[in-house]
C-alpha cells in the first residue's frame, strides 16, 4: 500500500461498506488495489486534497480511536454520529463495538486524506496488474 494514490472512494451505506481504489505505478507495472471496509460502524476522513498519496492503513484499537477523538464523539451525539450508539456513555460505546466484534483501523497519507474507520473487517484485493 505504501505510496499508492488514492483514485476514489466509496461509501456504501447500505451495505455498510467503504471501498478505497488506489493505484500504484512502478517503473515496470501499473498495480491496483482496492480496500475493503465491511461492517462499517464509524469513520472520520479528513484533509482530502484530490491527491491522496497514501501512507498505509493499519489495525489500531478501538480505544485509542475513541479516545483520541473523544471530543468530536461528545459532539457527534447531538447528531447521531456516526450512529445511534454513540448516545450513550463511553463505556457503552466500546462494550457495543466489543460485542459486535468492530476493529479500528487507520488511514495514513504522505500527502492528503488520513483518518479513522470502525468496521468488522479489512480486505486488500488486487485488481490487476500490467507491465508498462
């Protein structure tokens, strides 16, 4: 994943579903790659500048994900963000994330969009792959 392009990025809320199509161009070959996010609960992107050079997306706990935003989760309630389970206390948001089996993963960039996502699971599927 390291210095993949971000091409586009797709929420799916029905399916609670995020799809991140990413490029890769090396000397010899062209290599994309889409990230899956299925069981979406939550995410937060920020400082997307239409050129996205992503870093790499890890598994980061839950935890750190709601205590490193805490403040933005206190704020989100009023809203209903990023879902109905954030109305109740601290400790109750993570048992709900527990019991549903949700991980936190982290979007890193060189350049661009970073972020959070709270989802069941992640999948890396290469698309295909070309010699330039």
């Amino acid at each position: 994943m390291h210095d993949n392009v971000l091409i586009s990025y797709e929420v799916l809320s029905e399916k609670r579903e995020i799809h991140l199509r990413t490029k890769h161009s090396g000397p010899k070959t062209i290599e994309h790659t889409d990230i899956i996010f299925r069981g979406v609960e939550g995410y937060y992107f920020f400082h997307d500048n239409f050129q996205t050079i992503i870093f790499d997306v890890t598994e980061i706990s839950v935890e750190s994900i709601l205590e490193d935003d805490k403040a933005r989760f206190e704020e989100g309630w009023r809203y209903c963000w990023p879902g109905a389970w954030n109305e109740s206390s601290e400790a109750a948001r993570r048992a709900y994330l527990t019991e549903r089996g949700v991980s936190g993963f982290s979007l890193s960039s060189s350049f661009g969009m970073s972020g959070w996502i709270l989802a069941n699971s992640m999948e890396r599927v290469l698309k295909d792959e070309r010699t330039a």
